[in-house]
C-alpha cells in the first residue's frame, strides 16, 4: 500500500511541477509527473525531511521538499530537452 502512495503522490507532485514550471500549455506530461514526482519526491522529500530533523516520517517539510524537487526536475529537464533542440538544428 505504501508504493502505491508514494506512486500517486510522486505523480501529485510531479503534475503540481508542471503546472508551477509552466513546461508547456497542452497538458500535462504523465510521464514526465511520474518521473519527475517520484525523484524529486525521494531526492527533495527525504532531504528536506532529514535537514529539518523530521526523520522519515510523512511531515510538512517532507511535502514542501517532495514539490520543491519536482521542480527542479521538471525545470532541468524542460531546459535540458530545450538545449538539446536547439542543438539538432
């Protein structure tokens, strides 16, 4: 039960990343939620959790630093895809 918990709020995360970021006005990319919610959720939740002395218990500042990676995922890999088509060019 906790994977699937931690898969839908990565893919929360992530989508919430998107809509912050502004990566493009057709939709949101599930794939790119997915991915981007659950490392930022792993990288950002458990670093954030851990500096404020949280533990691995599910608190504010986890959630703050789950949407917070996100961002800079998405963010990265928006510039990321950016770069590498202007460079095909």
């Amino acid at each position: 039960m906790l994977i699937i918990g931690i898969i839908l709020f990565g893919l929360l995360a992530g989508a919430i990343a998107q809509l912050l970021v502004g990566k493009s006005g057709t939709g949101i990319d599930w794939t790119l939620a997915f991915v981007a919610g659950v490392i930022g959720s792993f990288v950002g939740g458990l670093v954030i959790s851990l500096l404020a002395g949280d533990g691995l218990a599910l608190r504010p500042s986890g959630i703050i630093g789950s949407i917070a990676g996100a961002i800079i995922v998405t963010a990265l890999w928006s510039w990321w895809r950016t770069r590498s088509a202007s460079t095909a060019d």
